[in-house]
C-alpha cells in the first residue's frame, strides 16, 4: 500500500504503456517489504524538463529515462556520472546530497546478458544497427575490450559521430544502414546488435535482405522487446532483451538504494509476470 512516506521511483519516456520495469521494481519491493513503489509516466518531450523538475520537487529517489529523452535530459540534470559525460546518455537518475545524478546502464546491462548466454564481448566482430542511446552506451562499453565494431546507422552523420567519440582498444568503423551495406557487413560477423526499434527480422524484410544472409551471423541481438517479429532462422543464436532489461533494473537498483540487487528475485518476478522463461 502506497503510503505517505513512500519511496517513489518513476519511469519518463514516450511511449511507456509496454514497459516492464513496473512489474520488475513493485514485485520486488512488495516480495523484500520495501516501502517503495515504481510508477511509469508518459512523458512528452515538450514536458520533460516539468516532469524532472516534479520530481525533484516531490523528492523522488530516482528515476529511469527511456526513449527519446536519454539525451535530451542531459542538461537539464546536476550532474553525470563520469562514463556517462563520455556516453552523452542517460537512463537512470537518483537523487543524491548534490542533486540529480545522471548515469547509464545501458552499456553494462547489455554485457551481462550476453554473458550469461555464454558469449564473452571481447576480441569479437561486431555489428551494430543504429545509433541512438543505446547504441552510444553499448558501443561505449564494448570498445573498452578488443572488438571489432562497425555501427551503421539510417544517418551517416550520427555513424560517424559515435564513431568519433568513442574511445578505447576496440576498432571502430561506420557506414550507412541501407541495403548493400548490410549486407556486404554481415560477413563473418559475431554478434548483430540491433539498438533500432524495428526487429532484425522486419528490418531485412524492409530492405529485401532474406533472412538466409544471417547465416554468417553468430547471434544476434535485438534490443527493443516490445516489438514481435518474425523468428531468426535455427542455427543463430538469439540473446532476449528482457534479459538485458531485468540486468539493467538491477542496476538501477544497486545506484538508488545502494546495496547489491536480488537480481534472482527480479528475474523471476518478470518470469511470473509472462508465465514462461525467455531463455
């Protein structure tokens, strides 16, 4: 029961409607008897700077940034993590002695769950589909081992500024997501990231890319799980989003209350929720 001195967490974005994050944070709190709750708010980009200003006001202890704010908040925060001044992302905000912090655990997030489906990012080829705040944090995080990443992107500009920014033993190239491109990139490739909100398999089939060209293609990733699309051919290896999403969720867990997260908790509580396992 939501009280008076209640822990408020909030979720800002647009659309927000699919998000699980509520089901992940209030299941948990309620199982841990945490006087806490997690309340998703559609949030419109004329509205942000409000909404953020609301809840500093009513002294939310954080909150998440999703999608298309994660770099518009930038400025309009106290201060940022020092890897997510790098990133220029933000997905998690807390609250602390000095104001609202900005960090992202998009890139980490993301690490995790493909490790625990047994592929370790380092010395990898790596495709990366898009170029939004996802992909900054991704390609961020992944860069710092020895991989090989290209990032294509709809606009080359965005490509090439990631490109730029990002730092780190990791090789970086860029290109133009259309057709050829792709195709000519999927070669030998480890991991296909895709960070677009289309599904991999609605992508190809919007640019007549058949589905075979994944052949070469070890796994493949596709970061939105609110989409369905149609399944990637046996044979490639396919890493869930939700499970990038219950990692994610821990962490933001771990910078609010500052403790280590019962990510086995969070994890089946997503489970329940969708009445089977994802993995």
């Amino acid at each position: 029961m939501i009280k008076g001195d209640t822990r408020v967490h909030s979720l800002y974005g647009s659309p927000v409607s699919h998000s699980l994050s509520p089901v992940i944070f209030n299941t948990t709190f309620e199982k841990l008897s945490l006087n806490r709750t997690y309340v998703p708010f559609e949030v419109s980009q004329d509205k942000l700077k409000d909404a953020v200003e609301a809840a500093r006001a009513l002294g939310f202890d954080g909150f998440n940034v999703t999608m298309p704010h994660k770099a518009t908040i930038l400025d309009m925060l106290d201060r940022l993590d020092r890897s997510t001044e790098k990133i220029g992302s933000v997905n998690t905000v807390a609250r602390t002695k000095s104001g609202l912090v900005g960090y992202n655990t998009d890139g980490e997030g993301a690490v995790r769950a493909l490790r625990s489906y047994g592929f370790e990012p380092n010395n990898k080829r790596i495709l990366v589909l898009g170029a939004g705040g996802a992909a900054k944090a991704l390609v961020h995080r992944l860069s710092r081992d020895k991989n090989k990443i290209r990032i294509l992107n709809r606009t080359l500009d965005k490509a090439r500024q990631l490109a730029d920014n990002t730092s780190g033993p990791g090789r970086i190239s860029y290109g133009e997501l259309e057709k050829n491109t792709l195709e000519n990139s999927l070669h030998q490739t480890d991991l296909l990231v895709n960070s677009t909100p289309i599904r991999t398999s609605t992508l190809f089939f919007r640019l007549k890319i058949p589905l075979s060209k994944l052949r070469d293609t070890d796994w493949v990733f596709d970061l939105a799980y609110d989409k369905s699309g149609e399944p990637i051919p046996a044979g490639r290896g396919t890493i869930s989003p939700l499970e990038m999403l219950v990692h994610q969720a821990a962490l933001s867990y771990e910078i609010w209350l500052n403790e280590t997260a019962p990510f086995a908790l969070m994890r089946s509580s997503l489970i329940d929720h969708l009445g089977k396992d994802w993995k």
